[in-house]
C-alpha cells in the first residue's frame, strides 16, 4: 500500500504557494529591525537605498528622521524626497509623510523611517505602518526602520526590562509582512560609545538615556529579544520555502496554543504572552473566555476588560472565543480536546476565598484534569496588563424593575393569605413551604433580586403572623428560631439556583432565537431573486439583530452610491463619503471605530467574498461615543455580512450570466445581419444597377416594352430594398425598447383594407381575401405598426403560398379578444419550426432548400404586436395545407357609444 505521508511530502503546499502568490501581488517590505535608537538603521537603510539607486530603481524617500546626524545628512543629500503634508493640529503645523504624493509619484521603492510613528490627528491613517500597508497594498517596495520595543507581543517584556511602558507599538501581523528583516546590531558597548561622542542624541538627552535606558544590561536584553524576533522570521520563512519547493524536513507540526482570559486586567498580558508562545512555536492560537453563571453578575467595567482583551486577541493575530459553560476548568479541557490543543496559558489563581476551601481553584481543576496538555500559570502584571482599548463605552444604567418587585409583594402577599386558611389545620412550620412557593415564582419569573426581595418579605410575614407570640418579630420558641433561619437559608438558596437556571434558559433562548434569526436570514436570501430585494433584506436583519442603523453601499462607475437603507438615509457627509470610499477600494473596515478614518459618523465595513468585495456596510448608532460592537456582535456582524455578500455576488453572477447570453445573442444577431445583408441587400442592388445601366446604354435602341420592364425591375427592386431597410429599423427599435406606440381605438377592417391595398403588387398572382364583420368591435392599437405587422404576415404568404392560392384575412370577437387571423394554402410550417419561427433572422426553409426573405418580418410582427398588449401565434391548417398566423388584441373597455359620439 503505498504511503500518503510520503506522497503529500513530494507536492508542494498549497498554503504556501498561496501564500507565495499573495507576496508576489503587493510589494516588498524589508524592515531594518535595531536593538534600540542609535544603532543605525536609517543610516543602513539609506546605503542599502543607494545600492538600488545604482540598480537604476527608482527611489524616493518618503520620510526620513536624520535627528541632527552628518553621516545620515550625508547620505539623505541626493535621494528624490516627496515633499511632507502639512497638517493644522491645535494651532500649530504639523509635518507628516504625503501618502498621496507617494502613490500618485508610483516610484520602484519608497524609504519610510520610524514604521511605529504615530501621525497627526487629521491624516488618512493614525499609524504609520498603516501608511505603508498601503503603499504594499498598491505594489511599491517599502524599506523602513524599527526598533524592538515597539513590537506589540513584546510589550509587557520590554516594559518589565526598561521599566518604561512603550505606547507606539506596531501589530506582530505587520511584521510577519515583511520579506526581509535585517538586524542591525551594535554591542552594548560600542552603543554606548556612540552616545558618549554624541552620535545618538545631544549631550544632556545622552547623560539621560545612559542612566535611564540605556544600561548595559537593558541593552544586552533588548539586543537578545531583537535576535530572537529575527530568528523566528527567518526560521517563518525557512519553513515557507521548505513546504512551497516540497522539501522534506523536520519542523514542529500540530502545536496549537490557547488563552484563558478573565475579567481582571491582567488577561492583556496573559494574550501577549500567548502570542510571543505561538510565534516560537509557529502555533495557532486563540483566546477564549468561558462565560459561567458568575458572569452575569459582572460589572459593565469586567465585562469591557473581557471585550478590550478579545480586541487584543483579534489585532495580534489570534482568534477571539466566547463559550458558555458551568466550570471554567472543564469547558476549557473539552474546548481543547475538541480543537488539539497542546498548550493551556492561564493566569495564576487569586488569594484564596471562603468558595476555595469547598472547591478548588480553576487553575488547580485544569492542572490536575490536563492529562498530555501542557499548562502555563503566568502571574501576569495587574497594572500593566492595558489591551489598548483606544475608546471608552457609554455607561450603562443599571436596570431597575419596579414591576418586578411589586409582584414578589402580590406573590408574598397571596402566600400570606393562603397560609392563614392552611392555619387552621397544619402545624406552623409547614406554612413555611408556602412562602417558600412565592420565593420560587418571584425567581422563575422575575430572577435573582426580586427573588430575595421576596424571601426577607416572606421571612418578616411568616415570623409577624404565624411564630408565636404572633404579631410580633420576636420568636418565643427555639425549634421556631431554627425553622425561620432554615426556611431562610433554604429560601435564598433555591431562589439562587432557580434565578440561575432562568438566566442560562434566558441566554438559551437568546442563542437559539440569533441562530434561528441567521437561519431564516439565510433562506430569505435564497430565496431572493433582484438585487434590491437582498439589499433591503441585509439592511433589515442588520439594524434588527444589532439595534443600528444601516446603509448599503455598491460601486457605480468609479465611485460607490447608497442603494438602501434601514432606516431609509442616502445622505452621507464627506468625511462618511471618504471613509466608505476607502473602504471599498482597500477592503478593510474605516471609519468609526476603525483606524483609518476615525472621524466619519458611520463603520464602513467591506462586504467581502472569496473573489473580491462586493460593496461596503455603513453601521451607526444613537449612542455618540465608544465601539459600536462587542467582540461577539463583531462576529455576528461578520456572519450576516458574509451571507450577504455571498447573495449580492450570487445575484452579480446571475446578471453576469445574463449579460454574456445576451452579448453571444448580439454577436449571432451581428452574424446574421452580415449573412442577409450579403445576400438580401446585394441582390435587390445588383438588379437595380443592372437595369439602370442597361437603360443607359441602350436606351435609344431599346423596345418600349422592354423600357418598361426594366423600370418595373428598378421600381420593385427599390421598393423591396425599402421594405429590408424598414425592417431593420424597426427591428432596431424593438430590441433597443425605444418603441412607443401612438394608441388610439381603430376598426379593424380599415386596418386590414390598408395592408392589402398596400401589398396588392406582392399578392398579384394569388387570391387575397378579406372576411370582417362590420360589428367587429374597434381595438386599442398604433395604426400604423398594426398595418405593417399584416403587410409583414401578407408577404410572408406570398412568399411561401404558391401562385393562384388563396391567401385570406380574417376577423372575429370572442368574449374578451378581436381575433384577426391570416391563412394561405402553401405547404405549411414543419412542426419542429412552430416554437423558432418568430425569432430574429429565422427562416423557414422552401421545399428546393434556398432561403427566402430576411428572417425579420415574423419578428417584427411579434414584436409591434407584444408592444401593443396582443399575442401572436403560428400554426398549420387543419382542412388542408397551409400555414395560419393568428393575432389576439384585448377589447378595450372605453369604447364609446354612438350617443356620445354625437
């Protein structure tokens, strides 16, 4: 049997080709990667600058920061520089890289210093590196600078290292980006020399840095931790090559790291952690949060820590879960078993509780139960464990129902009154278990607080009315002060219990309703068949399912318009303009809350499928400030906007489909009109020149007879060259939908008479016949297009009927319709030509197989008749041969009687 292992050795990987593939459409990053300031990045990047400058690249220096510095002046003089942008911030002027200078200069490769900058308030992108992901993004090069303590999965490492807490840092997916990483390093000492000679900074900022951070031994470490990152790329990209060129080797496979994040602050620091974990161990991760019953009763600041954390989560690469469990410990071991995971970072237990000496701690349960998963217990850091949460929510007002706990009074109440008839024949500590029943319903019904609102009611009503001596809050007997306290402490307990089963029934019903909601959303889309149908659907279930209000956003032209709305809105302010616009031409979220564009009223958020993005979702709220989204409505918004946009692209492809049938129906229309022009039109030219230019040249010798054959050759000629060209005309106006009929209330018989005087030439050598009643009721049509379709059916009979045969036209009404009906005595159309013989350019064949007419006139019939309201059909005689061409025009209901007239 042969081996798969080995098989699947031999072919490259797909993820890494694809991955591959994906580098080769952007362009290069290399990022110069330093240990600290001073150490030479931008000097070595300007060399490397002038290297490709020699190459004949071309290069721009987009920004540069020479901090006083001959040698890097030096080598700065003679590089194309783009002017900086000014920005107005607070009165002063501020001057920042101008991006769109760059992208509308479209150089080879762009220097770009200080990746981790953060630009003034008011430019596109907040951060720098965003700057450059677009610059990527376009396909130009990018060199840039950075230093080791703005890598965020380092932060709590170097904040622990230098004492300083760093808050330019820059996302590790940003550096994973990069194609090269060039560590430039320096020793501790000759860093420190160069301080000294004033090479880094002025002589007091340097006696400063050199007691501060600059320390041999902060400086050792961050020399350490800047290797280390770029032996982790290097050994990224080892791999890469090894998995695309189908190179066997020995790498570490199946490593998968999770995160078990809580309420306290210090879970940023347990993300971090994680991170720096699965980048060594070239490991997915994740970070999960077990909601339990405890979380419900969280505070609105705990439950933001939770969703600043999950943000964290999702900005550093890994993935943002929220579970629902009883134990913390055990969903954590069966979500880990279910997804392979090998290693379990978890914080270190708190102080010990009064719940800890029944229980154990979480972290204990997990280490005992892990089996072969290995688990980390990192203490974390309280103050510094920050997830960067850039915006604060809006507080929210505890929630207070007064309705709630005048019914636990309505409830005690009837207990009471129950009680004093079950009094008369129960001894008084069974009376308990009636207030008890109110305690439970206050609980089912109206949860934890009304609950116990209700049991200390209880409580005071079953001591003041039934413990002796009764009518007072003293209790006379100890076997009664032992049934109170019982009846109190059973009372708070199932109150508790029964409040909990009610809110994990409430959160049941909450998840089963939002999975029923995306399930029906999902079957309203497929069964959706227009465009504008799938647009209002999304914009309903949006702002339904998240309480926002939604705009729906697709490209026309080279820009993108409002198509719907909910509620209905197409008016967007330019900064709204500006950040959809973004939105859609970079596929990435802008505008509020987002980090490009901030300041626009609305998220935009690409509706993004496997091909492309398909149009852009525009989400507010009424609340001004804060996220518009938790982590979990993040997800639920992805879920709904991945489902529409897979129904907009389905319906994009439908009209895509549409679009190419009628272009390869054009094209065979093209190829029809050339074959009857070739011969249609060629022929009535070629008689027409030939009897003209006989009548030149022998006009004088010519018999009058003759004379006149030929001009009635020129004359039928031309007037059957006129017919083609009307035809085509008409039939130009059809397809092109410009017909517009002038309706007016006609008798059909004057119609009739018209066409067969008109056709008298054509029908010489047959019979042509008219039967119309003279009580044929009028009908609503263009007189004109209605005689030309009969003229068209009359040649049509005349072409196919042989000479001598009777061609008729016929009227009558039935109860809703004015029949008009032509019939000849030819040989009939062939079965197989009944469904085809209306289309454009179709012709039937004669019994001697030439072709005759153009293939147009039954078209035109059909279509000036469609366009009047009627139906036409084809047919075969019944008596005998013959074909039959019957016309259907609805009696109109206004006909006006002869007393009006006059």
């Amino acid at each position: 049997m042969p081996d798969d292992r080995s098989d699947q050795a031999a072919r490259p990987s797909p993820d890494a080709l694809l991955e591959k593939a994906r580098a080769e459409m952007r362009g290069r990053l290399k990022i110069f990667l330093g240990a600290a300031p001073g150490v030479g990045k931008t000097y070595e990047m300007l060399v490397s600058g002038w290297a490709k400058l020699a190459d004949g690249i071309d290069v721009v220096v987009g920004v540069v920061e020479t901090h006083g510095r001959k040698e890097t002046q030096a080598l700065l003089d003679g590089f194309r520089i783009i002017p900086r942008a000014k920005v107005q911030y607070k009165g002063h002027t501020l001057e920042e890289m101008d991006l769109d200078a760059i992208l509308a200069r479209k150089p080879d490769l762009v220097l770009v210093d200080e990746l981790a900058h953060t630009n003034a308030e008011g430019s596109r992108h907040p951060k720098r590196y965003l700057d450059v992901k677009e610059l990527l993004d376009r396909g130009i090069d990018v060199y840039t600078t950075l230093n080791i303590q703005h890598v965020e999965s380092l932060n709590d490492v170097v904040s622990q290292i230098t004492r300083i807490r760093v808050r330019e840092t820059v996302p590790d997916s940003v550096i994973d980006l990069a194609d090269d990483i060039e560590i430039i390093d320096l020793t501790p000492d000759d860093l420190i020399k160069r301080l000294h000679d004033g090479k880094v900074y002025v002589p007091k900022t340097a006696e400063r840095a050199l007691s501060n951070y600059f320390t041999p031994g902060n400086l050792t470490a961050l020399r350490e931790l800047a290797l280390r990152k770029t032996a982790q790329r290097v050994d990224d990209q080892l791999v890469s090559h090894m998995q695309a060129h189908a190179i066997s080797g020995p790498w570490a496979a199946g490593e998968r790291v999770l995160v078990s994040i809580d309420h306290h602050r210090r879970s940023a620091s347990l993300v971090r952690y994680a991170t720096r974990m699965a980048s060594r161990l070239r490991a997915p991760w994740s970070a999960v949060y077990i909601e339990t019953n405890q979380s419900i009763s969280l505070t609105e600041e705990q439950r933001d820590t939770i969703a600043a954390t999950l943000r964290l989560a999702e900005r550093l690469g890994g993935e943002a879960l929220t579970l629902p469990g009883s134990g913390v410990a055990e969903e954590l071991l069966r979500h880990a078993s279910a997804n392979n995971v090998t290693h379990i970072v978890v914080g270190s237990p708190e102080k010990a509780t009064w719940r800890q000496w029944f229980q154990r701690s979480p972290v204990d349960e997990l280490i005992r139960r892990a089996g072969g998963i290995s688990v980390h217990v990192i203490s974390g850091n309280e103050k510094d464990g920050n997830a960067g949460r850039g915006v604060k929510p809006a507080p929210a007002l505890p929630a207070f129902n007064i309705k709630a706990y005048l019914l636990a009074t309505i409830y005690v109440a009837a207990a009471l009154a129950f009680s004093a008839v079950l009094d008369q024949v129960l001894d008084v500590r069974n009376l308990a278990l009636v207030f008890l029943m109110a305690v439970l319903t206050s609980a089912v019904l109206h949860g934890l607080r009304p609950a116990l609102y209700s049991c200390i009611l209880g409580a005071l009503a079953f001591n003041f009315f039934f413990l002796p001596p009764r009518f007072t809050l003293t209790i006379r007997d100890p076997e009664s002060v032992v049934a109170f306290f019982f009846f109190i402490g059973v009372a708070v307990i199932a109150s508790n219990l029964t409040a909990t089963v009610q809110r994990q029934a409430a959160a049941a019903r909450q998840r089963a309703r939002t999975t029923e909601d995306l399930y029906l959303f999902s079957r309203k889309l497929a069964s959706t068949g227009t465009l504008d149908d799938v647009l209002w659907a999304t914009a309903f279930q949006i702002a339904s399912m998240l309480k926002v209000r939604v705009v729906l956003l697709l490209p026309e032209g080279d820009t993108i318009a409002v198509k719907a709305g909910y509620p209905p809105d197409d008016t967007l302010d330019d900064a709204d303009i500006a950040a959809a616009r973004w939105a859609w031409e970079h596929n990435h979220a802008a505008g509020r809350g987002a980090d490009t564009l901030p300041g626009a009223k609305r998220l935009y958020v690409p509706l993004r499928t496997g091909r492309t993005a398909v149009g852009v979702i525009g989400l507010d709220s009424d609340r001004r400030d804060g996220p518009l989204f938790t982590p979990e409505q993040q997800r639920l918004l992805d879920a709904l906007a991945d489902q529409a946009a897979l129904a907009i692209e389905r319906i994009q492809l439908v009209a895509d489909v549409d679009r190419a049938k009628l272009a390869a129906e054009a094209d065979r229309l093209r190829s029809a009109l050339l074959t009857s022009i070739s011969h249609d039109l060629k022929t009535p030219l070629a008689a027409i020149l030939g009897a003209a230019g006989t009548l030149r040249d022998y006009f004088g010798s010519m018999p009058v007879e003759d004379r006149n054959d030929l001009l009635a050759t020129v004359i039928d000629e031309s007037e059957r060259l006129n017919r083609f060209i009307a035809n085509l005309l008409d039939m130009t106006k059809i397809e092109s939908g410009a017909m517009e009929p002038n309706y007016g209330l006609h008798y059909p018989g004057d119609i009739a008479g018209s066409a067969l005087r008109r056709a008298a030439k054509i029908l010489d050598r047959h019979k042509p016949e008219m039967i119309m009643p003279a009580d044929l009721p009028m009908v609503r049509v263009d007189p004109v297009l209605f005689e030309q379709a009969l003229f068209n059916l009359l040649d049509n009979a005349a072409k196919y009927a042989p000479e001598g045969s009777a061609i008729r036209i016929e009227g009558w009404a039935d109860a809703a319709e004015v029949v008009i009906q032509v019939t000849d005595e030819g040989p009939g159309i062939p079965p197989a030509d009944l469904t085809r013989i209306f289309n454009t350019f179709y012709r039937v064949r004669k019994g001697d197989q030439v072709r005759a007419g153009t293939g147009l006139g039954l078209s035109i019939c059909r279509g000036f008749i469609e366009a009047m309201s009627g139906t036409i059909f084809a047919g075969n005689r019944k008596d005998r041969s013959g074909a039959i061409f019957t016309i259907r025009m609805p009696k109109p209901n206004d006909i006006p009687k002869l007393d009006e007239l006059k």
